[in-house]
C-alpha cells in the first residue's frame, strides 16, 4: 500500500472507529422513532409499548466494511417506569462488538392532568459487551513473528449510560452520558505495544421542537444533536428537519440530516503537503407508519474530497407498537403520542 492510499484508509477507518467502537454507535437512526436507541430516558415515554429493529450497511463495494444490527424494546410498567432492552451487534474490519443493555426510567409528570404533557425522565441503561479483534492472517508464514498473534482475542466488559429527557409540549430535550465506568478492553496480548485508554465516556444533546403548518395536514420538526467524545475531544452535530403528512391510512414522514465534524483529521495526499478535512454526511430519510407498524429508510452519502468509497451508507429500520395506553397527550408530538 502506497502512503497516499494509506493515509486515505486511515482517515476514513479512524473516524468511523471512534464512534463505532464505544458501544452502540450513534448514525441518524434516531430520526426514524428510535430515540430510546440513544437515549435510556425514553424508554417507556411513549403511550405505546415499542419495538425497533434495525440493519445498517456501509460501503457496498468494500470488504469488510461497517455494518450493524439492532433490536430494542421498550415499555411503561406501572404508571411511572419504564423499562427497556438492546441487543446489537457492530463489526468494522477486524474489530467487532456484540452487546446487550438492560434500561430502567422513571416518569416524573408535572402535567396539570393526563393530557397536558409535561414530563420530565430519568433513565439507567447496564450493558454487557463482548469486545473482539481478529488477528489472523496479519503475519507472514514463511516468516513469522513472534508479537503477532494468530488468533481472535476477546473481552468481556460491562459499561453503564444515564441520561435526562424532557417532553413539553412539542418540545424535547435530551441529555445522554455513555460509558460512565472507566474500562480498559483488554483485546490486545499484554506484550503488544497498543495501549488504549480506559475513558471512553461520550456525551450526547438532542433539541426539538415540532409544529403544525396551519390547518393542513402537515408538520415539520428542526432538531439538533451534538456528541462529544471526552479523551479525544472529537465531536460532531447533526443539524436535522422532518416532515410529517398525516393520510387516513397512517403518517408519511421524511427529511435531511447533515452531520459534520468539528475536528478536522490531516491527511496528506503526496506525503509532504499535510491537509485537513472535516467528515461530512449528508442523509436523507423517509418512512412511513401504518396502522402499529413502521418502515424507515435512511441513506448516508459521505461529502468530501477524500474518501475511502463513494459507496453509501444503507439502514433499514422496521417498527412495532403495541400494548396503546388509554390517554393521549393533547400535543403533535408523535414520539411520545402513538396515533395507532
């Protein structure tokens, strides 16, 4: 491999390590009522009981390319828990991950009665994630070394997330802290030379609001979200606007998300002249809900110079509610009203 094509690989890889590989990572899934996904405060929120599946693939035309899978439940046990349940698993090269999260929030409503929506949540999330390198192949037989290993190796850890979310209204706030413990994976043989941090806290900020267009049957909702990740600093935000259009059928829903980073990452293209470029994504959406169930889309197209493919990123997000409670809240706010 030539250094111009190195660098290309290594910037695009490490930017997608950072945020692939400290648990579930966070893509623009949530725009596709998957909240609870990102934040542990969500789980139970809705008037609907709520199961989310989830298969993403990046870069078609590469091997070994990012790729994930998720599958989430979340419900309202009594009047004022919820609880909730991730399984996942992640693979990007020769890393993967595969995990499971147990939620707890709890309700706390300041609604004058049970239409008037004004809540604000709590909520824990402990998770058990198997963490793996493949290192086989990497050697050479005719010429073996001894630091290289010819196996997968494998750890098991276990992190904790917590987070606040606040619904009024048409209005949401979120506040999501993941990986709270301090946990050193320890996948690499002790004699290599590859030390990893034991920090791998993130935090996590959503802002919403969703408004009608007068009279019609339509709806849009700007929202933001911003993540930071604490050792590297590195962070992001996504800047986002959805449409709603009501049919007597169910509800058409779609729009763009626009990530960017607030880092850049240096490169160089000739091995002398060091350039820098932010990571840029560009993401359309759409989705429908009919009747208890949801179909969602989402494509990513990655927008810069330097790429390592100009293959996108495909999800597919499949939905279903169950278990409606008898109130409604009286707000157009479809992540906590399920109209189905």
């Amino acid at each position: 491999m030539n250094l111009k094509n190195f660098c290309v690989v290594f910037l695009v890889l490490s930017s997608s390590f950072v945020f692939s590989q400290e648990g579930i990572p966070v893509y623009s899934d949530y725009l596709s009522d998957n909240l609870y996904l990102v934040h542990p405060a969500m789980a139970g929120a809705s008037n609907a009981n709520k199961i989310r599946l989830t298969a993403r693939k990046q870069w078609f035309d590469v091997n070994n390319a990012p790729n994930l899978q998720t599958l989430n439940v979340n419900f309202r046990s009594g009047e004022k828990s919820g609880l909730g349940g991730i399984i996942y698993k992640d693979e990007n090269g020769r890393f993967s991950q595969t995990g499971m999260y147990l939620t707890y929030a709890y309700h706390l409503l300041f609604s004058r009665d049970r239409t008037d929506l004004n809540m604000l949540s709590f909520g824990m999330s402990a998770g058990l994630i198997q963490s793996n390198v493949d290192l086989r192949g990497l050697d050479d037989p005719t010429d073996p070394d001894p630091m290289i290993l010819n196996r997968v190796q494998k750890d098991f850890y276990y992190n904790v997330d917590a987070g606040l979310s606040y619904n009024y209204l048409e209005w949401y706030a979120h506040v999501t802290v993941k990986n709270i413990l301090p946990t050193t994976r320890d996948i690499f043989d002790n004699n290599t030379p590859i030390q990893e941090s034991n920090n791998l806290r993130r935090y996590i900020f959503s802002l919403g609001y969703l408004f009608g267009i007068g009279n019609t049957p339509w709806s849009l909702e700007p929202s933001m979200l911003y993540q930071v990740t604490e050792e590297t600093q590195e962070s992001n935000v996504d800047a986002n606007l959805k449409v709603y259009r009501e049919f007597n059928f169910g509800t058409l829903w779609g729009g763009l998300s626009y990530r960017r980073s607030l880092d850049g990452a240096e490169f160089s293209r000739d091995g002398t002249t060091v350039e820098s470029q932010q990571l840029q994504y560009i993401t359309p959406f759409l989705g429908v809900n009919y009747k208890k169930w949801l179909v969602g889309y989402t494509y990513s197209y990655q927008s810069n110079s330097v790429v390592l493919s100009n293959g996108g990123f495909h999800q597919l997000t499949l939905g279903y509610d169950f278990g409606k409670r008898k109130e409604r809240w009286d707000c157009n706010c479809p992540a906590i009203n399920s109209k189905n």
